[in-house]
C-alpha cells in the first residue's frame, strides 16, 4: 500500500509553494490535482501519470466519491500518490471526505500544509489581517454550501470577527453586501477585493459594503477572487502607498 499526500500548492504562483510538497512532486508516481493549480506546479512531478479532478467551483458530491475510489485505487498501485489542492488543503477543499475514506480504507495519509488565499491576497493588499490596534481576530469563511447541506449564518460569523476573509463568493457580491448589513455591520465597512492572488493577471480592488454590489458589476471578475471585510481595509488605515495603488485600480476598472 501506497501513502497519499494531501498536497497544498498555494495561491497560484508556482514559487509559492513548500519545498516539501515540491519534492514529493518530484517523486510523485501519479498526481490528481484540481483544476486552479497551475501548470509549472503540475510540471514539478516528472515522473508521475497527472489528472486531473475537481472542477473549479468544487466538486459535486457524486464527483467526490469518485475521487476518494480513485485515490484509494492509486494506493494500490503506487508507493507516492499525490492529491494536490490550491491553497492549503484544510481550507474549503473537501479534505476531510478524502481523509476519512482512505483512513476507512485503511490507507496512510499525510497532509503537507499551503499557503491559502486569504494570505496571498493580504500580502497582495500589503495590509495586515491582523493590524495592531483594530483586529485581534480573522475569519475565514464561505457562503457556499454543498448540496444538501444546511445552510448557516456565515453572516454571522462575518459580523463577529474584525476581519472576514470569504472564499467562493466573489460572483455573489450583492447577495454578500446584502446579508452583511442584515447581519448589523455598517453600510461604511470597509471591504477590499483580490482577484488571482500571486498570478499574473493579480487586481485588487476597495470599496465599502454599500457600494460592494454596484462596483462589482464594474470589475467584472473572472479569476478566483477573495473579498476582505474590515476596518483594517480602511484608506485612513491604510499606508499612503496602498491607498493610492487601490485607488488607481479602481479608477481603471470603472473606466473599463
Ligand atoms: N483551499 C483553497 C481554497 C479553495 S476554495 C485555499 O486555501 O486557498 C476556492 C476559492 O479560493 C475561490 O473561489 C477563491 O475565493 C479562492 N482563491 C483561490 N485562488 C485564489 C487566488 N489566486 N486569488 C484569490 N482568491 C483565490
């Protein structure tokens, strides 16, 4: 029996990611990654077969089971089986199906931690999630809920922290704006947009939670994207080079 290695492959950038997981890449007998890893990461593993699964909005359920019988399959046949994920694997990325059903299976699994989006995008927006004196907490968060699953006030959860990090909501900006002022934060909260963090077509983009839905529809995002939310995002906190970087972005994407 083979290990499986839940592999993180970071934000995007194909530097941007452990010497650990790259080494395992180059020793990988076959790698099934998803669809946002990018091909120089992919490239890494010489020597393995590469599919890939998932699709970039997350796989469906029926789609999941398919690919834990795959990784098992794999266990099978191989000493190094390689699950690659973007960002870090723990964070909304089905990583818990897959290691219960190999565990069950009785197949051995590591996990090799990625760098997640929410930090590509911070370090992109050059602000602290965690700026001294206004946020002592992060939230990171989804609207999206599987089929079947109950959905839960994310909203909620939002509202409590200092600052919000959500993934996969970038298509649904209005419907975000909206339930986070029904959760109570102020039309005013700052709110900070990045799409493709630490890849090339990378933008980055301000606003405030009431004008989150109308500038949105002047963005028209097509990469993955994260949208911020806090009081460290404001321009009064901002460093002076920051402000005026969102800004010049901004006023670009209106014009466009
Ligand atoms: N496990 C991944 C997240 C998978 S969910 C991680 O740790 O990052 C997919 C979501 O991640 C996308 O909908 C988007 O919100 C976010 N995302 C992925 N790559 C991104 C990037 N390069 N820039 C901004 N957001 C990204």
């Amino acid at each position: 029996m083979g290990i499986v290695y839940l592999v993180g492959a970071g934000p995007g950038a194909p530097d941007l990611i452990t010497l650990r997981a790259a080494d395992l890449l180059r020793r990988a007998d076959i790698v099934f990654h998803d669809a946002l890893v990018h091909p120089d990461t992919i490239a890494l593993a010489v020597n393995a077969e590469k599919i890939a699964v998932g699709k970039r909005c997350g796989a469906h359920s029926t789609a999941q089971r398919f690919i834990n019988k795959r990784l098992i399959d794999a266990a099978a046949r191989f000493d190094i089986v390689v699950r690659l994920k973007g960002g870090d694997p723990m964070l909304f990325g089905r990583a818990q199906e897959e290691i219960s059903a190999l565990r069950e299976a009785g197949v051995e699994v590591s996990v090799v931690p990625g760098v997640t989006s929410a930090l590509a995008a911070s370090a992109e927006l050059g602000v602290s999630l965690t700026r001294r004196g206004v946020s002592r907490s992060v939230v990171f968060v989804t609207p999206r809920v599987g089929a079947g699953e109950e959905a839960v006030n994310w909203a909620k959860s939002v509202a409590a922290a200092d600052t919000a990090v959500i993934y996969m909501a970038a298509s649904q900006a209005a419907q975000v704006a909206t339930a986070l002022q029904a959760a109570g934060m102020a039309a005013d909260t700052p709110v900070a947009v990045v799409e493709n963090a630490s890849l090339r077509g990378m933008r980055r983009f301000e606003t405030c939670l009431h004008h989150l839905a109308t500038d949105a529809v002047h963005w028209r995002l097509s990469g993955p994207a994260v949208i911020l939310v806090g009081e460290v995002y404001r321009r009064d906190c901002l460093a002076v080079d920051n402000t005026c970087h969102a800004r010049d972005e901004r006023a670009i994407a209106n014009l466009s």
